[in-house]
C-alpha cells in the first residue's frame, strides 16, 4: 500500500467533508430559502443524505489508512460513489423543470392559420 497517497486521500476527504458540506449548505441560501423554501428543503435533505454518506466513507478511509488494510477502503470508495450519484440526483428536478418550460413553449407558439 502507499502510505504516502493514502494519507493524503484521508486528509483530501476529511477536508471535503468539511468544507463541502459548509458550501453546499451556505451558498447563495438566503435567496433560495426566501424565494423557494420547498425547494430548499428539499435541497438540504439531499444534502444531509449526501454528508452522512461521505461520513461514513471518511471513517472507514482513516480505518483503511490506520489499521493497513484493503476492504475499508474499497467499501470508502463504494460510498464515494454512492454520495456522488446522490448529489446528481439534485439534477432530476432542475431538468424535469427545464423540459417543462421548453414543452410550455413549444406548446404555447401560436399556430400558423390554416390555408383555404
């Protein structure tokens, strides 16, 4: 195992953690809870789901690094991957909105009048 890369992973993660969590929870929310607040809560569950798993992927990291063994840290990266797919899952609605208004306009275009 590299040690060295390891660590710095550890630390990489933790910091994600951290400071990832602060910023998915912080940016530009006085707009979205004011305007939005169902959206926003919605927002802050996916994001609470998505902190608990990268969590619980921090810990078996620092278990994997500590204790010089392979399985925490393949099961740390399954949850990796499972905390980014849940982050993308916030995508769904913003799209399903986006081809609501694109199928709003298509939809609203005046019709061209019928020749005789």
């Amino acid at each position: 195992m590299k040690r060295k890369v390891l660590l710095v992973n550890s630390i990489y993660l933790s910091l994600y953690l951290v400071f990832g969590t602060l910023y998915y929870l912080f940016a530009n929310t006085d707009d979205l809870f004011a305007n939005h607040p169902v959206f926003a809560s919605i927002y802050v569950g996916f994001v609470a789901v998505h902190a608990a798993i990268v969590l619980a992927a921090v810990l078996f990291q620092w278990w994997g690094y500590a204790a010089r063994k392979r399985g925490p840290l393949v099961f740390a990266s399954l949850l990796c991957v499972i905390a980014g797919l849940e982050l993308v899952l916030l995508l769904v609605p913003a799209g399903a909105m986006l081809l609501s208004v694109i199928l709003n306009a298509v939809a609203g275009r005046p019709e061209p009048p019928a020749s005789a």
